[in-house]
C-alpha cells in the first residue's frame, strides 16, 4: 500500500531561478474492494520509465494482477512511454484472465491507447521463447559436429584434388605465393623455436641430473635428452607450436578475405580459391614443419649440454653419448610426424578461415577454433604415432 519510489506528487515545483522543473514519476497502489487500484502521476517518459517500472511490475506480481483500475489523470506523456506501459500492463493482466480500466485520460490520450493496443494480449511471440532442454542442445552440439566432421572430409578431398591439379599444372601454381607462406611459416619461426628447443633441453637435463646423481649414472643424461627430444617432445613442441602460430594466422587471414568479399570476387574471375590459395599454404606448412623439428631437436640438444657442462662434461664426449644413443628410426620417426601434422594443420587452418561467418568477430572466432581443432589432431596423432610406432618396435 506505499508510494512507489516515495517521490513528491506535485507535477511541477519552483526552482531559485523561477523556472519549473518536471516532476518525477510515482505510482502508487490504492486500496479498494476487489479490484485492484493502481494510480500513476508525474511526468512519464522514455528516459523516466525505467525509474518506476521495475517496482510497478514487483507490485502487481505480489498482488496477483487480474481486474484493475489504472489512473492516470495526474501523467504528462512526453512520449511512447505511456503507450509502452499501458500495453505491458494490459498484456499482464489478459494473461490474468483479468482486464484493465484506464481513467484520467484525455480524449485524444484515450484513442492513442485503445489504437496501440494488442489485438491478442495471449499471442506466443509475445513471450520469451523457452530454452531448450538438455536432450535438445545436446542433439544440436551432436548434429553440429557431424555437419563440421564431413565438411572437413569434404575439404580434404578438394585438396587432395587440388594438388593433383598442381601436380599436373606446375606451371599455374603461385610459386610467389609459396615462398612468401614458407617464409612466414617457417623462416619467421625459427627464433621463437630454437628458444622453446633450447629451454626443454636446459629443463630435461636439470631434472634428469637431480634423478640420475642419486645412483651415479649421470653421463646417461645426453641419450636421455637426445632420445626424450628427437622421439617425442620436439615433434610435439614444434607441431604445438604452429597450431598456435600457423594455424590462427592462416585461419584469420583467410577468414579476412572472406569477410572483404575476397573470395567472391576470386569465384567471380573464375579462380577456384581452394587451389588459388590454399595448395600454397597448405604445401608450405608440409615442407617447413619437419625443417622446424631439426632445428628444435638441435637446440634442444645444445640446451642439454649447458647443463652438463656446469657439470664438467666436455662437449665433445656429450655428442659422442648423444649420437651413440640415436639410431636412425628415432630421428626419422621423430622428424615423420611433423610431416603430418604440418599438412593437418595447413589444412585445419585454411579450412577454419574459408568457413568464417561474417560480422566482425568472425575472423577471431575462425582463428580461435583453427588452434583449438589443430591442437587436438595433434595430440591424437601424436598418440597414433606412439602406438605404430610400439608395434612396429621403432
């Protein structure tokens, strides 16, 4: 029974100046016998709407709206703020199975609001739709990732026939275009990975020193670096890092071109931009991902020896244990892997950035989902490999 927001009901007041000022809206909640009595004053618009609507509505959810009595002969109306609240509130009491009497109104007010009001106060779309169940959106996480698993067959086959197509038209090929991407992918790349390749050499060799002085076998260290490197954690490093690398920027800058209308205006030409551009990027990630792994494992072993020789190994003798260690499976087994998986990863990020959307974000989201779908072929290959290679006694 209390004034909403508890603003003074004068409709104007005075201010040291001698201009008016409007008044603020209040409502306020009348008692009466059966129905219920609501009246609302002030000056009422679409900027002070929001002042006084989220507690009208409070109220008549407590009072259990059915038949009411709206009056609102004390509202100035700058605006679709009275006809936006007047329809809500008859929408909410139709659904009451209750109706609304509006008092107070001028005659000109009074046919504005019988002209907005809702022909059918029930219709469904004017209800927040509800949100699906659990079975629903788990259907459509389900049927999303079979749409996305035979496009991406299907890509990979038009680029299985595209280079076909290369190999039969060498000439057409934009060799131009695959040196640039080389560059970028591999030459560009080389720092960043001879850093990561000497830090996991420095940690191996630290944490294999710490086990191997217990039971005074540390001259085993160099195989174990050069074994736990060439096999394993190179490949993987390297592969890693050109999904995060390579695949987000081939991805976005695909993606790019699609969202400028690039693509189209290839189609347009009569270029198919699966040969046109992506044969070049998809080859240069093939070509420079086991250069990548060499020079990895190179620095990997490099970064072991800095360890050993704090530990007075002379450099020399820690190649000797190291080459003595490998044998040709292990290298070639190690630098294989990353000839796949720098052909995944061309492949995941060109076909994440020829199927961006559009907007403004859609760019990042394409580059975004390259990583993530290019970082779980990797693993899962890595895994394939390690289970061959098992059997096959490598």
């Amino acid at each position: 029974m209390g004034i909403g927001s508890r603003q003074s009901q004068r409709s104007t007041s005075e201010t040291p100046a001698g201009k008016s000022e409007p008044c603020k809206p209040y409502f306020q909640f009348m008692p009466g016998d059966g129905d219920m009595h609501l009246k609302i004053g002030g000056e009422l618009s679409l900027s002070t709407l929001p002042q006084i609507w989220p507690p009208i509505r409070h109220g008549l959810r407590r009072r259990r709206l059915g038949n009411l009595t709206l009056d609102m002969s004390h509202v100035v109306c700058r605006d679709s703020a009275c006809l936006a609240l007047v329809s809500e509130i008859r929408r909410r009491a139709a659904v009451a199975g209750g109706k609304v009497n509006v008092e107070g109104v001028s005659p000109a007010l009074n046919d504005l609001l019988e002209m907005a009001a809702l022909p059918d106060a029930k219709a469904p779309h004017l209800f927040p739709p509800k949100p699906p169940g659990i079975v629903i959106r788990l259907g459509e996480k389900v049927a999303c990732t079979l749409a996305e698993a035979k496009a991406m067959v299907a890509f990979v086959g038009e680029v299985c026939a595209a280079f076909v197509w290369a190999a039969f038209h060498p000439r057409r090929v934009r060799w131009g275009d695959l040196a640039a991407a080389c560059e970028k992918i591999g030459a560009d790349a080389v720092p960043i990975t001879l850093l990561l390749g000497l830090l996991i050499g420095v940690m191996l060799a630290f944490q294999s020193a710490e086990q191997t002085e217990r039971y005074g076998v540390r001259t085993v260290i160099p195989a174990v670096v050069a074994i736990a490197v060439t096999r394993e954690l190179g490949p993987l490093i390297v592969a890693l890092l050109m999904a995060g690398r390579t695949g987000s920027s081939l991805a976005a800058e695909l993606g790019t071109m699609k969202v400028d209308q690039e693509l189209n205006a290839l189609r347009a030409m009569g270029l198919d931009p699966v040969r046109f551009l992506t044969v070049p990027r998809v080859l240069a990630a093939l070509l420079m991902a086991p250069l990548l792994c060499m020079f990895c494992d190179l620095a990997a072993v490099i970064g072991g020896y800095t360890v050993m020789a704090y530990h007075g190994m002379n450099f020399i003798h820690y190649l000797i244990q190291a080459h003595q260690s490998l044998n040709w499976p292990d290298v070639f087994g190690g630098v294989g892997k990353t000839v796949l998986e720098g052909l995944m990863i061309g492949m995941v990020g060109c076909f994440c950035g020829l199927r961006t959307g559009s907007g403004p974000r859609a760019a990042g989201d394409s580059a975004t989902r390259s990583v993530v779908m290019s970082i779980l072929i990797v693993v899962a290959t890595d895994g394939c490999f390690g289970v061959i290679y098992y059997f096959m006694r490598i």
